[in-house]
C-alpha cells in the first residue's frame, strides 16, 4: 500500500523536475544565443564582396558560420597584431567557399599563424631575399596549420573582382586535402562520375595557360592542385568575368561548390 502511495507521490515529481530541466534548457538556450558585433557586421559589409550579394537571411548564415569558425580555430599573429578586421577576413575566406555545405567544418585546421609580410619556405619573414610565399597549409610537422601573410591577407579584400585572393586560396587547398591528398581533384565534392572530365578539364586549362590564351594565373601551371585553388580564388572573386572567359570550367566549379 504505501507502495502505491510513493509511486502516486512519485509522478508528479518526476513531471515536475522533467518540466524544470526542460525549461531551463530553453531558457539557456536563448541567452547563450550568439550574434556577431555590429562592428564585425560592419566589416564583412565593407570588405566581402561575396557577404554583400548574399539575402538578409544568408547574411545571418553567413555570421553564425563566422563566429562558429573562430570559435574552433586559433588565430594568431607572429610579429604583427591581430585586429578584428583580420579575423573577419581570415573567417570570411574559410566560410566563402563552403557556403553552401552547412554542416561543413575543416577537420584538418586546427591553427592559422599570420605574419606580417611575406616568407619563404623555412618560414622567415625577416632579412632573406627569397620571401615570395603569401600563404601555406601545412605538412608532415605542421600539419594542422595555415600561415598567412596578413599584408596578402588584406589585398585580396582590397582589390574585389581582380580574381586573386590569397586566404580563399589556401581554404581551398584545405577542401581538396580533406579526401587525403592535395591534388587538384576535391572527390569529396565530386560524382565519381565526374572526375576524369574534371582532371580532363584542368589539363585543357593549364595547356591554355601556357599558350598564354587563358586569364588564369600562371601560378595555375604549377600543378593541378595549384590551378584548383587559383581557379576557385578567380571563381568566387569576380564570377561575371570568370563565367564570360571560363564557361567550362565555371559550370564545374559551380557544380562542385554547389554555386547557383
């Protein structure tokens, strides 16, 4: 009997505390809510092309997906100060190119290191003739990492639609070495149907630019992986010019980045 008794007593509790830490889920939920300053708002609106021409709702995409990247990548500087004009632009360049893939994290950054210049390959920024480097994604040792010069950093906000853009260019080396190798071909982004007529596609573009007739970047004809990211930088930097001069390829890319 007494039994029955607590069980009786014991249902409402339960209703009860379940309700309360229902409630105050809820509750928390909303007031950890976060929504970028207006001064960064400001900054993506003056700087970012690609923010600007986006719906007031993807907007709002857009900053959620910028505070969420900064909260799980460390950026530092090395030799220079890191302002917040940096951060927006550095988050911008990771966000432009996945827009279209909510879920999509970079599993393989965990560090972005900007200096204030360019380096050359043993890192040096300072006193070598050789620093032509603007931007790096790390191997072997520094796996994990990004550098950055932040002048670079800068100039391809600076100079919108001229289809360079050093930080979009080395997120896009990123995406295409999520599938284990920085090849050119981002198979996580592609049917495997569509593969060879892409790799098809990149050596008719490459042998273009070095019959000078082709627009792109030189640096393209370093290898597929190189022409990949001066392709996409080109791409997402002034896209009327890259559709009217790139038909082709501005399909594919439209394709893989699921561009509308």
């Amino acid at each position: 009997m007494l039994g029955k008794v607590f069980i009786i007593l014991l249902i409402p509790v339960t209703i009860y505390v379940v309700y309360y830490l229902l409630n105050r889920t809820a509750k928390n939920s909303k007031t950890i809510k976060r929504v970028l300053s207006d001064q960064g708002k400001e900054i993506l609106e003056e700087e970012v092309a690609y923010y600007r021409q986006l719906s007031g709702q993807d907007k709002q995409e857009f900053e959620m997906r910028c505070l969420k990247f900064l909260d799980t990548v460390k950026i530092e500087g090395v030799g220079v100060e890191i302002e917040l004009k940096d951060y927006m632009m550095i988050a911008a360049s990771a966000i432009i190119p996945i827009f279209a893939f909510k879920n999509w994290t970079y599993p393989n950054l965990t560090n972005i290191m900007v200096y204030p210049s360019q380096f050359n390959s043993t890192y040096q920024f300072e006193g070598h003739a050789d620093r032509n480097i603007m931007g790096m994604v790390g191997e072997g040792a520094m796996n994990g990492q990004m550098i950055l010069s932040k002048s670079a950093l800068a100039y391809g906000f600076k100079n919108a639609g001229d289809g360079h853009n050093t930080a979009i260019h080395e997120f896009v080396h990123l995406i295409d070495k999520t599938d284990g190798t920085v090849d050119g071909i981002p198979e996580n982004l592609l049917d495997k149907t569509g593969v060879i007529p892409f790799m098809n596609l990149i050596r008719e573009e490459i042998n273009k630019i070095k019959a000078n007739k082709s627009d792109i970047d030189a640096y393209g004809m370093t290898s597929p992986a190189e022409f990949f990211a001066v392709a996409s930088e080109y791409f997402f930097e002034n896209p009327e010019k890259f559709k009217l001069n790139h038909p082709e390829l501005y399909r594919s890319l439209s394709e893989i980045f699921e561009q509308s």
